[in-house]
C-alpha cells in the first residue's frame, strides 16, 4: 500500500493549485482546510483513468480513510471506472461511509451502471434509507441520472419524497431530483408539487430550481411560481 499511495500523493502534490486550493476549500466547508491539496478535477480524472489500469489500485481503495480530500475525489473517479458491475457497487458500498462531502458524492458516477438499472435499484434501495447523509443523497442523485427517462416508474419519486430533508445536502439533492423530474416527467410529478407532498424548504427549492431550466415552459413556470410556500 505504501508504494502506491506514496505515488498517489507525489503526483497529487505535483499538481497543486494553491488558489485553486484556496477556491475550493470555500465551497466544502464540511471539509476541514488543511485536506485541501488543490488539484483540478480534470487532472484527477486524468490520473483517475491511469491509476485504474494498475494491479495494485484495491490496496488503495481499501486504504480508508484517506486523508485529503483530493485523495477522496480521486478514489471516487477510480471506483467511476470500474467496469465490472459487482466489483464496482462492493467498493461503493465501502467508500459511502467515508464520504463527507457534497463534491465527492456528485463526482461519483460509475459508467458501469448504465448497462446494470435493474440491478442497480436493489443498491438505491438500501442506500436510500441509510442513516448516512451522503449515502442518501448518492441514492437520490442515481435516481435522478439513471432513472427520469426511458425507465421512470411513478414509485421512484415517491422514494425520494419519503427521504428525511431535514439535513440541507440531502434537501438540496431532494430538490435537484423533482426539478429535473418536472422537465422529465412533468405530469407525473406535478402532484408532488401541488399536494404539498415535500417539506416547505426542499419544496420551495425544487420550484425555484425547476424554474431555472429551460426545458419548462413559461406556463409551467407561471403555475409552478403559485405554489412557492410563504
């Protein structure tokens, strides 16, 4: 482990970008400062993709936790990799605990579960009823780019409206999921909306979100705006 992870860091310290650094330590305050190396995210995945090809890259998977949050950023574009379906959701299932930051748990997003919905949503449905904030919003954020096409089913935006929102990342992920169910899905989720089915907060950010978007129309927008909750 020693060897690998000593390659890991000197090239992570290699790439540093101290106000890069400096930028992103702002956007996670959850992370403390000090973890901060400041690598861009396009030379993690250059170095994600390399370090992927190699023999010994389980001794760093397992190697957890880490301590810098490029190190975490790096391990979740490795796992992103990953192509065998069931190598990729065991090494998930030992990351999730470790996630403690909003970054990490978008960034990660194995290619792998394109070609796996089916066996993917047994995962989501464990995942989505941890007590672990990240683990939730994971879920959350899989239904959201797996599952609001071709393979939308009405129970899935029902196990998001079941989630507890009372933690503000998994409220805003909640959120970001039915806004972009309203430019997917609009006539299947408008209820949610209408009958107040979401707490206030994630409520009121889904519509404001959803208003954003270009794909919903002037109409929608003018109908979604009367139900923002004073």
């Amino acid at each position: 482990m020693k060897m690998i992870h000593d390659d890991i860091l000197n090239e992570l310290n290699a790439l540093q970008d101290t106000d890069y650094r400096d930028f992103q330590s702002r956007l996670i305050p959850s992370v403390d400062r000090s973890c901060f190396i400041g690598v861009r995210t396009p030379e993690l995945r250059r170095l994600a993709k390399e370090l992927a090809k190699r023999d010994d890259k389980e001794e760093f998977l397992c190697a957890l936790p880490h301590k810098y949050f490029d190190e975490d950023q790096l391990h979740a574009f490795i796992i992103s990799e990953i192509k065998d379906f069931e190598s990729c959701t065991k090494h998930i299932d030992i990351f999730l605990p470790y996630v403690n930051n909003w970054a990490t748990c978008d960034q990660m997003s194995p290619k792998c579960f394109r070609k796996h919905r089916t066996e993917l949503l047994e995962h989501i449905r464990e995942w989505i009823v941890s007590d672990r904030l990240y683990t939730v919003r994971f879920a959350v954020g899989m239904l959201m780019e797996h599952y609001l096409d071709e393979d939308f089913k009405d129970e899935y935006p029902l196990m998001v409206s079941r989630v507890n929102c009372e933690e503000y990342y998994i409220s805003m992920m909640a959120a970001w999921y039915f806004a972009t169910a309203l430019a997917k899905q609009y006539s299947s989720v408008i209820g949610y909306i209408e009958n107040n089915a979401l707490d206030k907060l994630t409520h009121n950010r889904a519509i404001r979100k959803a208003i954003e978007s270009r794909r919903i129309t002037p109409e929608q927008k003018a109908f979604l705006r009367s139900f923002i909750r004073k």
